[in-house]
C-alpha cells in the first residue's frame, strides 16, 4: 500500500518556501519513529521494574492483609541455579521494616542470625528452613499486631542470585455484625474492626438510608467496635448494612419477619494495590525528544 504511493509528491511550505516530499517517505517516517518510541518506552520501563523489587529477588503477594492476632505470611522468592537447589550454607536472608533500624529476622550461612533483631519480634518470626534450598525465604509473622503495619523488604544473597523485594502488610480486623430488633428499630454490632469502618445503610432497592445512628468505641488496641440502629424499619423487611474501611469491605443483608431476623454477611478484602505510574527517565525524554526533532525537520 505504502509502496503504490512512492510517486505521489506531498508540497508542504517551510519558511515560505516549498519542500517537495514524497508521500512515501512520509508514511515510512512517522512509522519508523513510532516503533522507536515504543521500544524505547518498552527498554525503560522494563528496566525500572514495579513493586518495588529487583534483581532475581521477587514476592508473590506484595500487599498482604494480615488479620489482628492471626498469623501471616510474608512472600519472597528468589531464583535458585538451575542444575541444582542453592545450598543453605550459601545463602543469606535478611528481613527488615522501613523506619527500624534493628533487623526483623536474618538468616545467614546455614544459621539463625537474631543478635540484632527488634525486639518488636522477639518470638514471632521464623522461616521455612526446608524450603530456603527451593528459592522461598517467605517470612511467618505470629500474632499480628497494629504495630505491624508498614513496608517490609526481604533481601537475598547466593551464588547465583542476589536482589530486593519489598512487602507492604497491612493489619486489619473484621467481624460479623450481629442484628436485633426492638420495636421500630434495628440494631447492627460488631465486636472487631481494623481500621474504623464507615457505615452504611440501605433498603431492599438499594436506596441509602439516612435514619440511622452509629456510635464507636475503641479498646486499648486500638480495635473499634460499633453499634449503628435504623430507624423506623418495616415489621416485614429487608436491610442491608454496608460495613467498609479501606481494606475489608462487609455486607450484611438482615431479612425481618415479625419478631425473627435472618442475616448473612459476605466479605470482600482489598488484596492489591494500584502500581506506582512510573515516568520515563531523563534519557529516555530526551531520545524521545530527538526523534519528535527530526520529523520536525524532514517537513
């Protein structure tokens, strides 16, 4: 198609002057230079990377929700030779948390390395020492706690393999709420929320109610619990009371009937986070920029 247009000349004025340009050319020019572009952009970020990794040192899940006084795992892999697994003796493991100084657990040469470790997880952390030979230096954190929350980076060095891997946990409690009527109120509680929830009500088309009243009292964990009433509410009907912070998300469907309440409660957990937007390096504007310059110059 381009071909069959090569005779075709294009008149464009530059500087009050005429610059004949085949048609050809043209087409070839602007497809040359888009193939560039992206190739460039494609080298560049690809170069750069996303969550926060690097090298061969990686994490399957990257944005963990570890629920309060449960256990967690955090995720790192890292690529082992290929003729055979690492040997543990050649393998160096080191967990840290952004914003401490002391390590949260290391691992070194075959050994349990915690002369240095924060005190914060004394007893409460511990690595797969089977699989350490099969590229997993996963971290199991005990007893989740509020002062758990942060960027974790899992920091690997062998033979054949050596990087970071950045894991950003976030703690949170969830429960579901329990309903009773008294009259022409309904009543929603719940026991455990991490962080405060907001609350919301609706009716059985969906249609946001406003009649209601939330209160929130927090323990010394930190740990909310509410109590939210609604009223005035049908004798027969349906109520839905929506329960959200921004990592659990509950939904509480009370169906009345008289003097009886049925509810059943489904959550659903925010379990990823949207990548950084990653700007192309100086380099590759200005590469990008030289190439914008020479079209400009050929018309």
């Amino acid at each position: 198609l381009i071909i069959g247009y090569c005779d075709v000349q294009l008149t464009w004025k530059v500087l009050d002057s005429f610059t004949p340009i085949s048609f050809c050319s043209l087409i070839v020019s602007i497809f040359v230079t888009a193939g560039l572009i992206i190739l460039i952009l494609s080298v560049s970020f690809s170069g750069q990377g996303l969550g926060g990794s690097k090298g061969t040192v990686d994490s399957i899940d990257k944005w963990p929700i570890g629920y309060l006084g449960e256990d967690v795992i955090l995720s790192c892999k890292f690529k082992t030779s290929t003729n055979s697994r690492e040997s543990t003796s050649q393998v160096s493991i080191t967990w840290t948390k952004e914003g401490l100084s002391e390590v949260v657990y290391k691992y070194d040469k075959g050994a349990v390395q915690l002369a240095e470790q924060n005190p914060q997880f004394k007893n409460r952390t511990l690595l797969f020492s089977d699989a350490i030979g099969g590229g997993n230096a996963s971290l199991l954190l005990r007893d989740v706690k509020v002062g758990d929350n942060g960027v974790y980076y899992c920091s690997v060095n062998t033979p054949s393999s050596s990087g970071t891997a950045s894991v950003n946990l976030r703690a949170a409690a969830f429960s579901a709420p329990k309903f009773k009527r008294v009259n022409t109120t309904l009543t929603a509680e719940a026991e455990r929320w991490f962080p405060k929830p907001n609350i919301t009500w609706l009716d059985v088309n969906d249609n946001v109610l406003n009649e209601s009243e939330t209160s929130f009292f927090n323990n010394s964990a930190g740990i909310t619990r509410f109590i939210s009433s609604l009223q005035p509410i049908k004798l027969y009907g349906s109520y839905t009371c929506i329960i959200q912070n921004p990592l659990v998300k509950a939904i509480s469907q009370a169906t009345i009937k008289d003097t009886e309440i049925s509810a059943k409660t489904f959550f659903s957990f925010n379990t990823s986070a949207a990548p950084p937007i990653l700007l192309p390096q100086w380099h590759v504007l200005a590469a990008t920029a030289s190439v914008f310059l020479w079209i400009y110059q050929l018309t």
